[in-house]
C-alpha cells in the first residue's frame, strides 16, 4: 500500500481538461465502493441551524489506519457537529486526486508537499490547508543481520524502488547519502524480489509493508524512516481549489477544524467507530494490520510531534515549507525560481492543541 507513486499518476494535464476526465473517475469510484459518510452512526448530533453541507473528501488509498482520523469524524458524529455531511471517497491506484479536485468530483483530497509544489509550477489552482502528517511515513527497508542498520549502510547496495521516487525522495538520499541511480531496482509492489535478495533494501510505507514483510518472510526487518533523516515534507495533507478558500473559507475552516478534531479522537479515544468504517469500505483490510498502523502512527510520532505538538494537529510553517523546497531545489527536484508559498495557506491551523479538544 505505498503511495509515494502517486506522484506518477498525478499528470498535470490542462486545467480546461480536467472535468472530463474527473467525472468518468468519480463515477466509477461512486459504482464500486460504498462511502464511509452512508455509514455514519445514526446517533450523530447534526449542527444548531439543522442544515448540512455537503462535502467530499477524496483519500489517496484505500482505506486504511492512515486515514483514521477522517472516519472517526464521520463515525462520530464530529464533521455533523461542525454543519458538514462528509463523504470519504476512497482511492486506490488509478484514482488521480488533482483531477478530481479540480474537476469538481471532491471537494478535499489528501495530498502531500512535494506534489502541491509541482502543482504550483504547473499552474494547477490548488492549495494546502492543512496537514494531518507532520512526518512523510515513507522508509526503507532491509534485511536483518546482513549490517545494514542506516540508511548510510545501503550506499551501493541495490535498492527497490517505484519509478515516482526519482521525483521525490530519491535526489534527497543521491545527495544527503551519495546513493547513485545504478542502485535502482524496479518496485511492483511486491515484497517478493527483496524477500529474495538479502542485499537488497526497498521502498515501504511505515504503516505498512513492514508488518507484510515479517509475516511473509518471517523476518523482522530493519526500517529506515526517511523523515527521521532529513526527508521533510508535509504528508496526508488537505488540499481544495484555491477558489473555495477565497469564496467560502467558512466552509474550509469548518471542515478543517472537524478533521483535526477526528484525527484527536482517534488517537486519543476509541478508534472502533472509525475502524469499522475502514474495514466496510475496504473489506481487505483486518483488525492485526489497522492496529499495527495506528501503534506506528504513535510510536514514531507522525502525527503528533514537531509543531503538533504546541500548534496541534494539522499544523504547517512557512519555514518547513521552505527549508523542503531548498533541499529539493538543490537537487534539480523543483525550479529555484518556483514561488512555493503558492502550494499552501496558514490561515486555517495553528491554533493550538487546547482549541482542538475543548
């Protein structure tokens, strides 16, 4: 389940293109898979004035821990208290996010730092409200017991990795580690080759492969958090259309707010109302793997940490910001002349932890 190839599948195609092809992916992702807000609980307290807006909110997988805390808002009743009726869109891998935000198929969709920066310099109108991840759970992975215990160690040794890393993470390890492209090997997303290769390493997500890998391979593996190395995007973040937060930044603040709060409750308090809405949208996933990723979640402080941990969740900075384009303008990922400060917004976060649990 990595998602860092959705870069990959995020053409920037012509604006005045999008709709089409937006429309015939909402479509489908409409006729295959029930939405998490139909399965709200009926308990839910809706907002004073009695009237809902209507939002959706498009994720970058299927359905998952990674995505907790937006369920928990919609299982809990927290999105309806904030005047919203929320439907998560759940995606997969041929569901491209900017087409349909800015096609009108969703109204949100989970985005991440690098590819809101791109957007910028494709002239693509969308922006960054917020960011429920303040560490990318992008991380490497190797074998045990074969001296590889950094990320310094794999210098030279064939690493496994999807065609999108060339564009985000890969120039950052070719220039902090000396990695050179002759180490690639070609990720299908199964654990397979590098179960078969004890000299190898590949790309995983925290959350995730690392549990497949020990129960395929029966091996703990060691893993590599790339955020705890200097890797420093804003990741499962909230993009819109630049034109809502202009003409509607009540409705952005409402949704905002109600996010943060979710993501609050699901770590906090009883997940099982979210959970059971992951599992019904996508039936694959079991309890053992939505356990494993909320424990990480925690453990590694994805959420909760940095400037989360005063400003709350879902917080951002300019300085962050700007100290990730550098790294990735160096390194010829990103135009030095890019005015990143496009790719997002403060005006919705950073308002502190006591504002989002009173």
């Amino acid at each position: 389940m990595n998602r860092i190839y959705q870069i990959n599948r995020r053409k920037f195609i012509q604006y005045s293109s999008l709709t089409v092809g937006s429309a015939i992916i909402a479509a489908c992702t409409s006729n295959s898979n029930q939405t998490a807000s139909q399965s709200a609980s009926p308990t839910a307290t809706p907002a004073a004035s009695g009237k809902l807006d209507k939002v959706s909110y498009g994720t970058n997988w299927f359905a998952q821990a990674e995505h907790g805390g937006f369920y928990q808002a919609v299982a809990t009743g927290i999105y309806k208290e904030h005047g919203l009726d929320v439907t998560i869109k759940m995606g997969g891998p041929q569901v491209n996010g900017t087409q349909l935000l800015m096609g009108g198929a969703v109204d949100f969709f989970m985005g991440y730092g690098s590819d809101a920066i791109k957007a910028v310099e494709a002239g693509i109108p969308k922006i960054t409200v917020a960011s429920m991840f303040q560490k990318d759970p992008q991380v490497l992975i190797a074998h045990p017991d074969v001296g590889v215990d950094s990320l310094e160690d794999l210098k030279g040794k064939p690493i496994i990795v999807s065609a999108a890393a060339n564009t985000t993470y890969w120039p950052f390890l070719k220039g902090k580690f000396g990695f050179t492209d002759d180490q690639k090997r070609p990720y299908n997303f199964n654990p397979g080759p590098f179960l078969a290769d004890k000299t190898s390493a590949q790309q995983g997500y925290l959350t995730s492969e690392p549990l497949k890998i020990e129960k395929q391979g029966k091996i703990k593996p060691v893993v590599m958090l790339l955020a705890d190395n200097g890797y420093t995007p804003y990741s499962t973040t909230i993009e819109t259309k630049k034109e809502l937060v202009e003409k509607n930044p009540d409705l952005v603040q409402r949704f905002v707010d109600a996010s943060i709060k979710g993501w609050y409750s699901y770590l906090e308090d009883d997940p099982s109302p979210a959970n059971e809405l992951i599992k019904k949208d996508n039936p694959e996933m079991t309890d053992e793997q939505i356990a494993y990723g909320i424990e990480n979640l925690k453990k590694y402080g994805i959420i909760i940490s940095g400037d989360a941990e005063t400003k709350g969740i879902g917080a951002m900075t300019e300085e962050r910001w700007k100290s990730f384009f550098d790294t990735l303008s160096q390194q010829g990922v990103f135009k030095k002349d890019t005015d990143y400060k496009q790719a997002f917004t403060l005006q919705f976060i950073n308002k502190g932890v006591d504002a989002y649990k009173a």
